[in-house]
C-alpha cells in the first residue's frame, strides 16, 4: 500500500530517521503513489546521507552522475559520495566505484583500484560486480589476462546472486 508507506515514510523522515527519507526519495525518483520529482528526491536523498544512510549516499552519487535533480553531472562527488558508502560497506557503491576508476570518471584511471573495488563487492554478495569481474576476466581487461576459468567462477556467483547478465555471461561461457 503505497499510500500507507508514504505516510508513514514521511513521518519517520521528518522525525530525522534517515533510512525513511531515503524511501521516501526512491518514491518520488519513481513516482510510487506521488508524481516523480527528482529534485525532491535528491533533497530526500541528501538528508538520509547526512543522516549516514549509506543507501541514500549511493542515491545521491548516482542522481551527481548522471546530473539529474538540478544537480550537475560531477563525477568527482559522485565517487565522494560512493567512496563513504563503499567504506561503510554498502556493496552497490564499491561497485559503481569500481566503474568509475575503470573508466576514470570523477577519479584517476586505476585497474587495480577497479579490481579491488569489485572484488569487494562481489565477495560481499553484489552480483553486479561479480558480473563486471568476469567479463573482465572473459574479455582480458583491467590488466587482467584472458582467464576462462575465473570469469566462469564469478559468472556463477554472479548468477548465484540473481545478477541476469552474469547468467547470461555464464551461458556463453557454457557454449563455449
């Protein structure tokens, strides 16, 4: 009952609970019961982070990145905030971290860092990463050398985690 839980939310998010004013966040970025406002969302987000709701820092790294809810597109605050999320170990942020030094968005190019990153998540349980792992293992990227065997493994863990495009990696992997 989205009524009922944003009512709820609310309160509990004006009452400072930080892991409500997150949820109250994802239901105005998607529009569950409200009309989606992202500059509401990102304001919701911005108090569960303060507030050390480390889901709510991940949120707002995300709306920095992609520069959505009056916010610039700044990669560099989005792996601040990613950064606090992954040391707390919020799995999700070590994984969108490890992307960013892959890529060099907002941090200094890294394939160690990126495999680091990942590794943690995975080992953590985040399937994404997992994935992200064994493609690289699969393709020879990241400095890593082509490995069958290791993309295999975190393949299945990543499908293990109910990460589809890690099923689908392992699939191929299987044809082969």
């Amino acid at each position: 009952n989205y009524e009922r839980a944003f009512g709820l939310l609310a309160s509990s998010c004006e009452a400072e609970v930080a892991r409500a004013c997150n949820g109250l966040g994802v239901m105005y970025e998607y529009g569950y019961f409200v009309a989606i406002n992202i500059q509401k969302a990102v304001a919701l987000y911005e108090k569960a982070c303060v507030g050390q709701w480390m889901r709510g820092c991940h949120n707002l790294g995300n709306k920095y990145r992609e520069g959505k809810g009056g916010l610039p597109t700044d990669y560099h605050e989005a792996a601040k905030l990613w950064t606090e999320a992954c040391d707390a170990n919020y799995f999700p942020s070590c994984s969108s971290l490890s992307l960013a030094y892959a890529e060099g968005r907002g941090v200094t190019t890294s394939a160690m860092t990126a495999l680091l990153l990942s590794e943690k998540a995975c080992t953590g349980g985040y399937g994404l990463a997992c994935r992200n792992l064994a493609a690289w293992n699969l393709k020879g990227e990241q400095g890593l050398p082509v490995d069958d065997r290791k993309a295999r493994a975190y393949a299945e863990q990543a499908c293990t985690e109910h990460e589809s495009a890690g099923c689908a990696v392992l699939a191929v992997l299987y044809l082969d």
